[in-house]
C-alpha cells in the first residue's frame, strides 16, 4: 500500500472530504486528490502540515511513512480518536486563549434553539467563506 492510499485512508477515518482537510492545511482540493491518487509526489512540507493538522501519534505516522510494520496492527479508529480528542483540545485552548468568544458562546448556549440554530448557522457561513 502507498503512502498516497494510507493518507486517503486517515483522511477517510477522520471524517473529512478533501476540501476540509485542504481547507485546515491551506491548500486546494486539487492538490489532495493529487497526492492522495498518486499523481504528484507528497512533499515533506505538506507531510508536516498533514501531521501537524492531525494530530497523528508517533505510530500513526509510522503508519503513514512506511505502512505497518513489525507485525502491528493498524486501528484506524484509534486516529478518528487521537483527532477528535487534539480537537477538543484545540477548542479549550482557544477558549482560554479568547476569553470573550468563550463568553459569548456561554451566552448563545442559552439562547433559544431556533435563534441559536440561525447564529450558529450564520456563524459557520461566514467562518466557510473566509476559508474560500
């Protein structure tokens, strides 16, 4: 298995298309399909951005570089976990980081659900089209 198929397979069980994970690495869409069917090599910049972004573990990215290797198994849940967790962890950080959006999201919390619903909606459009 190529390093191009193992990247698609932790982006796959990280629940992300191609445009989310170009989105957090800062590239296009084009570019991970690219890498991830083999078409342009992967370089080691893009192979940091990729970790980093993840939150691989050290024997994630064992995987990753060189496949499996002396007889252990690869647990792709164990990424979706390692990531979800790094996420939560991201979020923390920034709430203490932005005492102010940690505030205001308290208070959104309260809202009723409909009006709760649009800001968040509103929210994430804006957030979608500052990506783009």
């Amino acid at each position: 298995m190529s390093i191009h198929t193992r990247l698609k397979i932790i982006r796959d069980e990280l629940n992300l298309t191609q445009k989310e994970l170009g989105a957090i690495m800062g590239r296009k869409q084009s570019e991970i399909s690219k890498w991830e069917t083999g078409k342009q090599a992967i370089p080691a910049e893009i192979l940091e951005d990729f970790i980093k972004v993840t939150h691989l573990s050290n024997e994630q990215l064992i995987f990753l570089i060189q496949g499996e290797q002396d007889g252990k198994e690869f647990h792709p849940k164990d990424i979706n976990d390692h990531f979800t967790t790094a996420k939560v962890l991201d979020v923390h950080n920034l709430f203490q980081d932005e005492p102010d959006l940690s505030n205001e999201l308290h208070i959104l919390s309260k809202y009723p659900e409909k009006q709760k619903r649009r800001l968040i909606n509103n929210l994430i459009a804006i957030m979608k089209n500052e990506r783009e």
